[in-house]
C-alpha cells in the first residue's frame, strides 16, 4: 500500500461561502498501480489530488503516504516530502519559457538525490532531438512530454497527472499516454491520473469515479487495454 | 464593469501601491519643502541687499601706517606712530583725515566703486559662564545701512541694538538690560546684519549665532568699550563692470585684499546654498518622481498582460480602445493624486522648519510660507500628467495588437545572453536563472539600480559630513595643551603673569602669496603649542629660517615643503621658504619664529609680543581672554547640528533604499508567481526559491554600493575643490576606509529590512492557489 485516505474533508471557506469540496473520503492505493479519477467537473478530483499529494492540506482525516502520515506535516516537511517521493503533470506544461527543454528538465534533477541520466531520459520521453530548443518552439504534445520528463527525472515513487491531455488532440494525447503506461510499467511508478475523459478509464487498473466531493465508485478494471485503443473522446 | 474589474486588480497589489504612494510622497515632499523654505528667504533677502544698500565688496587694509602717514603723525603729533589704532586712541580728527585720504586714493584708482569706512570693535564678555564674542559696529551713512525691523535704533550711549537670533537664542527681549565691560546696555531693538559681517569673527564658517553676534551702538555707546578697533572698508560698484576681474591688479599700497561679497563663504555661500540646495532638492525629487512614473508603468502593463486575454475578448467584442483605456486611467489618477496630495501636504508643512533650520545658520530675512499656484501646479497636475500620458502610451501599444494575438499568452523571448554557449559551460543553471530573474525586465532593474544607488551616493556623502567639523578641529585641539589666550592691549602692552605662559605674536592680514592669512610667532621653545607633520613634531623647525604652514594654505596653494612663497606685511615684501606643514585645518595660518617677527613688527627688538597662550586660567588683566575650550564646545554644538542632518539624511536615503527594493522585489514576485509556484511543486524548499528569486538582490545592492563608492569620491572631489577655488574653505571632505565599512553595513542593512516582507510573501504563496490559477489559464 502506497497511498491511505481515511475519512478525509476538504473544506474551502471564503468568507460567508463554504464549499464541502472532499466529503469523508476513503480511500488506499497500492504501489505501482495506475488509477485514473474519473468526474463532472467540479466533482473535487483537483482537490482530491492536490490533498493526495501534499499540495494542499484536508481539513479533517489522515492521510498516510507510505506508512508516513502527511496530513499533519508543516509546510516544510511536506515540501521535503514532494521533492523525494512525488511527480507532478498538470495540463498546462509550466516550461520556464528562458530555459532550454533539457535546462527545464535538469530544474527537477538539481534538488533529487538520485535521478536519471537526462539523456536516457530524453530519449525515453522521445524528444532528444528538440533538447536544445526553447519551450515555445515545440509543440503541445512535446512541451507536455518535456514537463513529464521533468517530473520523472527524480524517479518518483508516485506520479500525479492532473488532466495531463486535456489540452491535446487524440493522436498526441494517446501518445502521452503510451508514455505513461510505459513508465508506470518499466519504472513501477504509481500513477494517479485525473480526466474528464471517460475513455482513459479503460487503460487503469482501477477506476475510481467521484461526484460532489464523495467517491461514488471504485471499479477494478480486469480488462485493461493498451493506450493506442481507447476510444477518445 | 471595466472600472471594478481594475479596482480588483489593484487590491491585489495594495502593498505595492502602498510603497508607491510612498516614493510619490516622499517625492513631492522633497519638492515643496526644499522650494517652499528657499523661496520664503530668497525673495527677501534680495529684496533687502537691494533696500539698505549691501555692499557688493570688503576691502581688507593694512591696520598698519604706509611711511607717508607715519610721517604724518610725526608732523602732528610729533611722535611717530604705527598703526590705524595708535592714531584713532590718539586723534580721532587725524585718524579721520588718514582714513578720507584712504577712501579717496581707493575711488580715484577704482572709479567704478564707491566706498565707506566701517570700523568695529571685537569684545569677550561672559554671560552665564559661558564667552560670547560680539563685534561691536556703529550705524553707518549709506553703504550697509541698519535695518531695524523691530524696536528701533539705539539712540544714546545706554542703548544697543542686537541681532534676533542672538537675542532669541539667549531669551532676549527688547527692554532687558545686558552688561559689557561693566555698563549696562538696554535693548532698543532688533537689528539686521548680513552675514558677511560676521565672516570675519573668529573666521569661521559655521557661526554659533547664540554665542557670536553682532551689536549695533550709538557712536557715544561705541566708544566707551575698549578693545582695538579694525577698520575696512564697505564697497559697491556704481559703474557696470566685469567684477570678478576689476581689482585683479591690487594697486594701493595699503590694500590687503578685496573680496567681492559673491564669493565670501557667509555671504555668497548663502545664495549658492540656497541654490544649490533648491537645485539639489529639485533633482532629488525627480529621479524620485522618475522611478514612481515607470513604477507606474511597470505596473499598468503588468496588469495589462494578466489581462491581456481578457481585453483580447473585449476587442473582439467590439469594445472601442478609449472604453478599455479609461478605467485604467482613472486607475492611475486613483493611486498617485492621494500620494501627490499629501506629499504636497507634508511639504508645505515642513517647509517651515526646514527654513527655520537655514536661518539659524545664516542671518536672513524671511517671509512666511505661503502656497503659490504654480508650485502647486508643478507637485501635482505635472507628475499627474506625466503618469497619465506614459499610462496612455503603454495602454495603447499593447492595444494596437490584433485581438487574436492578444488571446494567445505573450511568450518571453529567451534571452541571449543567458544562453550563451560561454556563460552556459561556466555557469551553473540555477546561478543564471538567478541573474536572469533580476535583470529580465529591463525597466524595473532601472528603478532598483536608480533607488539603490541614489540612495547609498546621499549615505556615503551623509557619513563623511558626520564630524566634519570636530576633525577639522579635533587633530589640532589635541595636539596642543592650549586653554587660554590672553589678548594684550596694543597701547599698553602685556601684564605681567604669575602663570606660565607662551609669548606670541598674533597678526593678521599678512599676505601670503597676495591672500590674507594671519602669522602665529612661537618660541621653538614654547610650552603649550608644539607643532605636528602627520606625526611628527616639527616645533624645531621654528629655528630655521622659514615659515610652517597649516594644511588649509597648504592645499588651498597647492604648496609643500620647500617651496618659496612671498610674504607681506605692511609695505614689507620677502620670500620665505616652507619648512614644515602643521597638520590643521580651519582658519589660513602660517607659524614662524617668534623673535623674527617681532623684528619685523618693531624693526629693532626680539622682545615683541600681543598675545599669551597658557594651561592655566590667566591671573592678569587682558583686553581679551579667551578660553579655548569655550569656544571649541561651541563649534562641536554646532558639529552636532550637522551631525544630526547628516543622520536625517541617512534616514531618509536609508527609507527611499528600502521601499524600493520593497517595491521591487514585491513586484518581481507578482510578475514571477508562476515560476516560483512551479518551483514549489517540483519541491523546491522555501530557502532554496528565496535564493533564486530574492538573495541575488543582496548581491546587486552590495555591488551597486561599490559602484557608488567612486562616485562619491569623485563628487567630493569636485564639492572640495569648488569650495576651496571660490571660498577658500578646505574641508577635509573624504571618504574613510570607516565610511566604507558603515556604509556597507548600511547597506545590508537597506537589504535585510526590505526582505523580509518579500520572504514572507514568497512563503505565503498558496501552492494550491498557485496551481488552481494555471489551471484556468
Ligand atoms: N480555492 C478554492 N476556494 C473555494 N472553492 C474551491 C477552491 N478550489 C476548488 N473549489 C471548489 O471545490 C469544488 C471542487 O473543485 P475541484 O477543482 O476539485 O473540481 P474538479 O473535479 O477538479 O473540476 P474540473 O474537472 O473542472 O477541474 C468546486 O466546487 C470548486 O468550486
Ligand atoms: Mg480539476
């Protein structure tokens, strides 16, 4: 077991508005496995995931990350935990736009303590040769694969994709997420994917749906199918 | 619509525009106080110089008689006398006809001016404990006339007329009684002197006017306090001439030296520093106003770019440009007009402390401060205007993009220079960025650099004013155990002293090199007054057949040791080698042996002495005693009044250091939110994005120190020569290694109270805000 939520709340207050956005959410994900989040919008998959992974902090619960409880951790302690165990993609890239592809890769490398040889990783990533260029000379596809690389490179025990193809088209989106199954494979990286995209679904090993802030359905998917055959939508 | 949405966008940056109400305050605040304390004295003053006839010259002659007018007094008075003041104790009608004889060579020579006799009497008197000096003056006919401008005139021999700020400063009030010499004097009224009359008390520039003054008597009045009288002469020019040039040519034997008023230290320093420090004042506030106006503009296009998809829309809609320009400009008419105002506010306030501050240096009349229209105009709708204008410009560039292109996200150009292949095998990644963050936006680097530098030039000048005037006197007064200075009756010759005493001989208006300076004669032997090359005593060198000259004459002539320099006295002309150069400041001396002077001054004795420097308080009956501790406590008051500026202005330099780099570093977080977020993510730590997006600025405000350094030291330069070429005044104006160092730590400091706010800022930015933002753009 990598992952353990028991009894977790979100709640978000702005001034007089309060929004219940987790509502007693349990949960446990094992090591290495792929998950996909599957939700309306709004249904609090963001918020489960920032939580999940130590970006933001539940308002009641615990959550426990490799027998390690992060839910009452400081700041610090939480910061120093990302930058050993965790992987971020979100659905825009986060390039810094002055840094070449492979600069803004080495940015995840500086502070791990033990990571990948950039190159190899390059080449895994599939974009070597666009490593000396500038994010805004790639396209959506390859700045999503550099971002990716960048979260790799430290060797994450778990990987936390936030929409990662939502802003691709089919063919490059199916692409990202061969790559995806690939290192989830290779390197038995967890992965906790989160889409809009029901056909994603398909490619987990479990499938968990939510809806206004409560997991409504756990699904083990006993059928899982390659990336490339998923139906896009 | 459009209003709120930039209302909200403004209380986002409520810090930043807090600092920038700041710099536009301080800003106008410097304006209107500099200009409205000047101008409530310059008007006045001019008006005054022009009304009572102040002379545009002094002549300083020979106290001495030329051969003709001794001969002269042998003829009448069968007795050959030598000085001005031997024949004024003697007969006052003769004295008259030698001084009319005087005034009447000197307009036949220089027929362009007219001139007029002053004579003044200097008396010490005690009033509660403490000495004051007062050069006692009577009313003259037409040059530098008495302008009474409270009580009147003193009209018989019981009356005095004094200057306000001796009077105020010593609680007194017309009608109170003051004793001199042992008659009682009443007040009639309050008398202004200009300040070149003063010039020549003690010749000092800085003037304790609560100790030294000026007092106006009636003839009768005059006469009954002894004391040796001077006597110069008043000029004015009735002819348009090239007056710096007119008396190049120094004819008349018992001229010692003309100086115009314009370049006397108290007189037409007033109006240079009355320039100056409007024209200080002036720029100040500009490069002030300056770094507010792109502060302003950095702000506008940094919420124009946030914005940018949004008015993209707003064109596409159909939104003409003015409908999207207006609220921003409002925007901007909403954050600097409250700043101008109060800076206008607090200026005019503190217009009159500021005034009263010059005032109590230099004798002025004054006006109240009062608003004008057009300073009103130039603090407020100017820089109102400017903002708006440049606010406009920056606006409208960004709209004449095409709304398509406004939709899509601004890229930022890599820039070349951190990718260039040298600095990239040199420099670590994460040290370029650093660097790269700072220097990106070109503009904002401008205002750091502008704020930070201005900021440390003003510290570094400010620390070495500090104690300018107590090294000017310290290095002397400590190396001469001194205390008291009797002045001897010039008739009646010295007392005899039951302490141990110094003979000397103190003359004044002896030219060296065509200036007057004054000639000290000590004994090699002397007890209290040894003599310091750097270190070393050099008091032997009074044997040798030359003079020792004091590090004023010395820099001020650009002279060193064995130089030849011509001295005159009276119609006696020699050249003398320098011996030696006594480390002192102050008043231009030169030191020669006693018995050789007093050859000079008596033609046939060694025996001559005037004055007695002792340890002790002197026992006999002096026409001045001076305790020279009294008097060095008095200039180390006024020190301290400089002091005290100068530490104002520390403050201040040190307030405009930190707010811009509050502003700075906070409006550098805001434009980099989305990279520091993104390295919060990846797991960098709170230090490690502190070191990347703030702690290079420690480097570059040290650097921009260093950079400040020569600066100063060349300003300096320049600030010294210019008061030593046209006041004859030497400062020892420099920076010293100590300046150096506590202006370093005044910097870091500049640095360490500006971050933490920055610091707390960068840790309080909500990681997942941060991410829910990218989200939705
Ligand atoms: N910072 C916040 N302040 C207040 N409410 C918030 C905040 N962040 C999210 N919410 C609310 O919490 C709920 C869950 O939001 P969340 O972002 O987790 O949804 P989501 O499932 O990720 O939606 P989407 O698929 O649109 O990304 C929503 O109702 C949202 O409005
Ligand atoms: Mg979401």
């Amino acid at each position: 077991m990598v992952i353990k939520l028991t009894n977790v709340d979100k709640i978000y207050v702005n001034g007089e508005i309060k929004t219940n956005a987790l509502k007693a959410v349990d949960l446990t994900i094992e090591s290495g496995e792929f998950i996909v989040v599957l939700g309306p919008s709004g249904s609090g998959k963001s918020t489960l995931l920032n939580v999940l992974s130590g970006l933001d902090v539940p308002t009641r619960g615990t959550i426990e990350v490799h027998d390690v409880t992060i839910s009452n951790m400081s700041q610090k302690e939480l910061t120093k935990f990302r930058r050993d165990h965790l992987g971020f993609i979100f659905q825009q890239y986060n390039l810094l736009s002055t840094l070449t592809i492979k600069e803004n890769i080495a940015l995840g490398a500086h502070i791990a303590k033990d990571s990948f040889d950039i190159d190899e990783l390059l080449e895994k990533v599939g974009i070597t040769d666009q490593k000396d260029k500038f994010p805004h000379q790639l396209s959506g596809g390859q700045q999503q694969r550099v971002s990716i690389a960048r979260a790799l490179i430290k060797k994450p025990l778990i990987l936390f994709c936030d929409e990662p193809t939502g802003a691709l088209d089919e063919s490059t989106g199916k692409d990202i997420l061969k790559l995806l199954n690939t290192l989830n494979s290779s390197y038995k990286t967890t992965v906790v994917l989160i889409t809009h995209n029901p056909g994603i679904a398909s490619m987990a090993d479990r499938i968990i749906k939510m809806n206004s802030g409560s997991i409504v359905d756990i699904i083990v998917n006993k059928d899982k199918v390659q990336a490339s055959d998923i139906a896009w939508s | 619509m459009l209003f709120l949405n930039a209302i909200r966008s403004l209380k986002k940056r409520s810090f930043t525009i807090l600092l920038l109400g700041l710099i536009i305050i301080l800003s106008g605040f410097i304006f209107v106080s500099v200009h409205y304390s000047i101008n409530a004295i310059k008007a006045p003053s001019e008006t005054y110089f022009e009304q009572y006839n102040q002379e545009h010259f002094n002549v300083i002659m020979s106290q001495i008689l030329s051969e003709e007018e001794q001969d002269l007094t042998e003829s009448v008075l069968s007795e050959k006398l030598r000085s001005l003041n031997e024949v004024y104790g003697q007969d006052i009608d003769l004295f008259n006809d030698i001084i009319t004889q005087r005034t009447e060579r000197f307009m036949v020579t220089y027929d362009a001016t007219h001139v007029e006799a002053r004579i003044a009497k200097d008396i010490y008197y005690n009033r509660f404990g403490a000495q004051h000096l007062m050069r006692i003056l009577k009313n003259s006919e037409t040059i530098n006339q008495s302008f009474i401008y409270r009580g009147e005139l003193p009209k018989d021999v019981h009356e005095i007329a004094l200057v306000i700020n001796y009077a105020e400063a010593n609680d007194i009030s017309i009608g109170d009684t003051l004793t001199l010499q042992g008659h009682d004097y009443k007040v009639s009224g309050f008398v202004f002197f200009p300040d070149y009359s003063l010039a020549v008390l003690g010749n000092e520039f800085i003037i304790n006017n609560s100790t030294r003054t000026l007092g106006l008597l009636s003839d009768a009045g005059f006469e009954r306090l002894q004391g040796d009288i001077t006597v110069d002469l008043a000029g004015i020019f009735i002819r348009d001439v090239n007056r710096s040039r007119y008396f190049d040519a120094i004819q008349e034997d018992f001229i010692l030296n003309i100086a115009l008023t314009e370049n006397t230290m108290r007189s037409g320093a007033i109006y240079e520093e009355l320039r100056g420090g409007e024209a200080m004042g002036l720029l100040m506030s500009l490069i002030i106003a300056s770094m507010a106006i792109f502060v302003v503009g950095l702000m506008i296009s940094r919420i124009l770019s946030e914005q940018r998809g949004a008015i993209g829309i707003l064109k596409a809609l159909g939104y003409r440009n003015h409908e999207i320009i207006v609220p921003y400009l409002m925007f901007i008419v909403l954050i600097a007009l409250p700043g101008l105002a109060i800076g206008y506010g607090l200026g005019f306030l503190a217009a009159e402390p500021l005034k009263n501050i010059y005032i109590g240096i230099y004798l002025l009349p004054n006006s109240a401060i009062e608003h004008s229209l057009p300073i009103f105009i130039i603090s407020i709708v100017a820089p109102l205007l400017t903002m708006l204008v440049l606010g406009y410009f920056v606006i409208y560039r960004l709209l004449k993009v095409h709304p398509i292109a406004l939709m899509h996200p601004k890229v930022d150009a890599p820039k070349q220079w951190i990718n260039s292949p040298k600095l990239k095998r040199n420099t670590p990644l994460l040290k370029r960025l650093k660097h790269a963050y700072i220097l990106r936006n070109k503009p904002r680097f401008m205002v750091y650099i502008t704020g930070v530098l201005t900021a440390t030039i003003l510290i570094l000048m400010s620390l070495s004013m500090v104690n300018v005037f107590d090294r000017m006197i310290d290095g002397y007064q400590n190396s001469i155990d001194v205390n008291y200075m009797g002045y001897c009756d010039s008739l009646g010759g010295c007392p005899s002293e039951t302490q141990t005493v110094d003979k000397v001989i103190e003359l004044p208006h002896v030219l060296l090199n065509q200036t007057p300076v004054t000639a000290i004669g000590l004994d090699p032997n002397n007890h209290f007054h040894p003599l310091f090359e750097k270190d070393e005593n050099i008091t032997y060198r009074l044997n040798q057949q030359g003079i020792i000259i004091t590090k004023t004459i010395a820099l001020e002539h650009k002279i060193s040791v064995g130089d030849m320099v011509e001295i005159g006295y009276g119609t006696d002309k020699t050249s003398l080698k320098v011996v030696g150069i006594q480390e002192e400041y102050g008043a231009p001396k030169f030191y020669v042996n006693r018995e050789a002077l007093s050859l000079v001054v008596t033609r046939n004795s060694t025996e001559y002495y005037n004055v007695v420097y002792a340890n002790e308080a002197l026992t006999g009956t002096y026409i001045q005693e001076v305790d020279v501790q009294d008097i060095v406590e008095q200039a180390k008051v006024l020190g301290q009044l400089g002091n005290v500026m100068s530490y104002v202005l520390i403050a201040v330099s040190m307030s405009l250091g930190v707010i811009v780099l509050m502003l700075i570093t906070s409006m550098s977080l805001e434009q980099y939110f989305f990279d520091i977020s993104l390295f919060k993510v990846i797991g960098y730590t709170e230090s490690e994005i502190r070191s990347i997006f703030i702690n290079t600025y420690r480097l570059y405000t040290v650097l921009v120190y260093l950079f400040a350094i020569p600066i100063t030291q060349v300003s300096l330069g320049l600030i010294t020569h210019y008061l030593a070429t046209q006041f004859g005044m030497i400062f020892p104006l420099q920076l010293r290694v100590i300046d150096g160092i506590v202006g370093l730590v005044i910097a870091l400091g500049i640095y360490y109270l500006a971050i933490p706010i920055a610091n707390k800022k960068l840790n309080r930015l909500s990681l997942q805000q941060a991410i829910q933002i990218y989200q939705s753009t």
